[in-house]
C-alpha cells in the first residue's frame, strides 16, 4: 500500500515532504537536517513509517507509534535552542486485516529565522531548494538575520532583582580601566536594569557569583602547530563572570608564553611572543560578540608552537562567513549583544563603533606576511589568530586549513602548506616547490618531502614516468 491510497495527493506536489521508514538512530543529523531546512523555508511535512522514494506504508503498531514520536520530540528538544512550531499526527490504516500506523509531522515556517540545528557542538544551519535540503549559503544565512525577527539574549529580562552590591568585580574592572568609580546611575544609563529593577540576561553574566555554562572558556596548550598533530600540553576550563572569564584567558596565556628578541644594528631588541593589547582586544570581541543563544558551545583559545586561535561561537553579526582576511578593519561592526558592548565601552576596553581590530593591526605593523593576524569565520564561529612574534616560522592562511592525526616527527615550517596543498590531488616536485616560492633542491626532495613521505603523511606515485604526489587522508583531518 502506498501513501497516497490514504492521504491527499496534494500532498507531493510542492516538494515539501520528506519520508522516512524510521527515525535513524545512528544518523540522527540524516533527518535532523530535514526538520531545520522546513523550519528556515516555508514549511513542509514528515512522513514515518513510509518508504522513501517509493512511498510504500512500513508503519507500526500503536505502541511503536508512541516510542517513535516521544524520540522525535526528544531529540527536536535536545537539538534546536529554538521552539519550533510543529504538529503531529497519527494516521491509521488498516491492511491484511490489521492495523497500522504512519506518523505525519508538520514542520511550520519560522518566524524567526535562522533556525540554528545544534550537532555534535556544531551550530549548522538547513534550507529547503526544490525538494531537497541543504546547507543554507552565506546570502541566505544574510538575508534571513536581516529579514527576520532574531531574539536578543542579552536584552531579555529575567526575575533576578538588580543589587549594586552584587558586582564588585565590575566596581574593580571599571576603575581600573578608568580610575573613577563607578555607579549605579551608570549603569542605569546604559540599560544595565530595567525600570523595575531586575537584570536583563546580558547584565546577570556580569554577576560576581555568576557560575552558568552560557560564559564557558577553554584554554588549551599544544605542543605543534595543528589540532592533532600532537597530545595537548595542558587544557583548563572555566565558568564564572565575564570578568573574571577575561581575566582567566590573559592569565592562561601570559604564563604560557615566552619572551624572545630580534637582532638588530644597535644590538637586540625584546619583544613578547603576543603584544598584551592584540591579547585583550581579541578576548574582548570574543566575549562581546559571542553568540549566547548558542546553547552547550564555548570560547576556545588554542595556543600552538606558532600561534594562537581564538574562537567564539556565532559568526561575525549578519555576515554569515568571512573567508580568511588579514584586512581585520574590514570587518564593519555590528553588535549582536547590544548590552554587553555597551559595558565594556562604559569600561574604556571596547571602542563605541568599530570592533578594535585596528588596534591589533597597529600592534603587528611591523611584522612580515607570516607574521600578520588575520580573521575568518565559517561553521557560524569566528576566529582570530595571533601570529607568535617570537617564532621564526610564522603562520600561513592553510594552517588552519587541516589538522593532523598523529605528530610529525622532525617537522619542517613548509609541511602544514605540502599537506594542504596535495590534499586529494596529485602534485609534482615542481609545482609544489613553485607552490612554496622555493627552489627545487635535493635537499627539499629528500630531507623535507621524503620525511612526509617515510611517515605516511605524503603518499608517491607514478604517472607517465613522472612521480607525483598527493596527501594521506587516513592521516588528515580537512577542518
């Protein structure tokens, strides 16, 4: 028996309608993805217990049935932070004299938009295109913040009723920065309360006993340059205010990183692997414009041999990705956490229009190409590299192109770009030196690309006579 014997066939006209036998409980995001693309688009239908593509009834029996739309709604609950508006419906049938049942979904259109699918700590986000659903393009992720009603986190009331006593930690940080006292008819100016005296959710994370997961941070200290290609030196984690969050970040990476110098004509020259403003600039915009919506997801500050990457969730405000720039005062500010900004401004640590990045270029305006900040952002997180002044081998835009599954041993400052460069196509010798701006030696072709290829992480073969060569990907991650 197939749908349409006992549904309307208007029902498969406007493509609108996915069908699966069962919720797969190993592939979650397979159907997941479905119910996020009719959310961001006008809606649709969702069909268990039907045959894909043939639509033939499988159906289950009535406690089945219950079981299947209880896991439904537990796993919409576990994975969208925002309440979708769906209806359910269980369709009866009868068939060699017994009866079953399918369970119809209808997945209404968002009023606000986009709807964001929380997988794996991976913010992803679906549309619908003539019956299929895929991944939403930037224009799309653009015009949906621009044209929908996107909630606010930070502007949100809560119940907690405002105490001037209860910030301490703020009194301390504002006159530090400013050498005067702050109070709270400041902070009445800036919104910091409502009319009746309770926080707003933005104000309660300034809170001296604030300890929830929406101000997460983790500090992590690696011993290479990517993300795999050896075990983490050290890796701490912390929840609490967004001050003392700051202040947790700066300390983690002051202690961890060294001093170094430059020779010059004179002599030497001292210089910090970081400048502490570029260190302060950067953790404030992370906290600043992170997204707080974005439930179980966190701040990430990775220090490699090389550099360090600050990631906060959510992408740069109605821009959706940022290919990777070093032009960092390109990027326009637009504030997703009005309230937020605004206290930091109060403080004197945040620029009252633009995102301070100009004070990170400043900082690096000597520096050489490898050795320039450059920004991105991509899978709705944004992030900000530090190039390690100290470090001779600099950093390159494909360094955060892949990560690697175990260490190289002996690593060269070209194998990251080789790895990146070969991955899934076959290279000559020639074209990848030509690649690296590097001649074509025998000490490259042994000592460099014969040390990837003695480890496994570059694998040889032969065309037409000619020896070429293309990445392992049973060694590479691609991010």
């Amino acid at each position: 028996m197939l749908l349409n014997e006992i549904i309307n066939d208007d029902i498969f006209e406007n493509g609108n309608a996915e069908f699966k036998a069962r919720l797969d409980r190993s592939n979650k995001l397979s159907w997941l993805k479905s119910i996020a693309g009719f959310a961001n688009s006008s809606g649709g239908n969702f069909f268990i217990g039907v045959e894909d593509k043939t639509t033939k009834l499988i159906g289950f029996e009535k406690k089945e049935i219950d079981n299947e739309k209880n896991f439904l709604f537990h796993e919409v609950n576990e994975h969208f932070d925002t309440m979708l508006e769906i209806s359910t419906e269980i369709i009866p049938y009868i068939i060699k004299e017994s009866k079953r049942y399918i369970l119809k979904v209808t997945i209404f259109e968002s009023k606000i938009k986009p709807i964001i699918l929380k997988f794996d700590g991976m913010p992803l986000i679906f549309v619908r295109r003539d019956g299929f659903t895929s991944s939403a393009t930037t224009e799309e992720i653009i015009y949906m913040s621009k044209n929908y009603s996107v909630p606010k986190f930070d502007t949100d009331k809560t119940n907690i009723d405002f105490d001037f006593n209860e910030f301490s930690k703020l009194k301390s940080f504002y006159n530090e920065k400013t050498n005067k006292v702050l109070t709270e008819k400041m902070l009445g100016n800036i919104s910091f309360f409502s009319k009746e005296k309770k926080l707003f959710k933005g104000s309660e994370l300034f809170l001296d006993n604030y300890s929830g997961n929406k101000t997460k941070i983790v500090c992590s200290l690696y011993q290479g340059i990517t993300r795999g290609d050896d075990k983490i030196i050290s890796s701490n984690e912390f929840n609490g205010n967004l001050i003392d969050s700051l202040n947790f970040a700066l300390d983690y990476i002051i202690s961890r990183t060294n001093q170094g110098f430059i020779k010059e004509d004179t002599g030497r020259k001292n210089i910090v692997a970081y400048p502490r403003r570029s260190l302060f600039e950067a953790l404030v915009n992370a906290l600043a414009h992170r997204d707080y919506l974005l439930e179980g997801t966190q701040i990430n500050v990775d220090i490699f041999y090389n550099r360090i990457v600050i990631t906060s969730p959510g992408s740069f405000y109605n821009y959706g990705e940022v290919a990777k720039t070093y032009n960092l005062s390109s990027i326009i500010s637009r504030r997703r956490n009005e309230l937020i900004c605004n206290v930091f401004v109060l403080c004197n640590v945040m620029e009252a229009k633009g995102t301070g990045f100009e004070k990170i270029e400043e900082d690096y305006i000597e520096a050489d190409e490898l050795h320039k900040p450059f920004i991105f952002s991509k899978n709705n997180q944004f992030s900000i590299v530090l190039p390690d002044l100290t470090c001779d081998l600099g950093v390159s835009l494909d360094d955060d192109a892949i990560s690697l599954i175990k260490k190289i041993e002996n690593q060269s400052k070209y194998d990251i770009k080789i790895l990146t460069y070969c991955y899934n196509q076959k290279r000559s010798v020639k074209e990848i030196t030509t690649h690296l701006g590097i001649s074509n030696s025998t000490f490259f072709r042994k000592e460099i690309l014969g040390n990837l290829i003695s480890q496994g992480f570059i694998i040889e073969n032969s065309i037409s006579n000619k020896n070429v060569y293309i990445t392992n990907n049973e060694l590479i991650k691609k991010n």
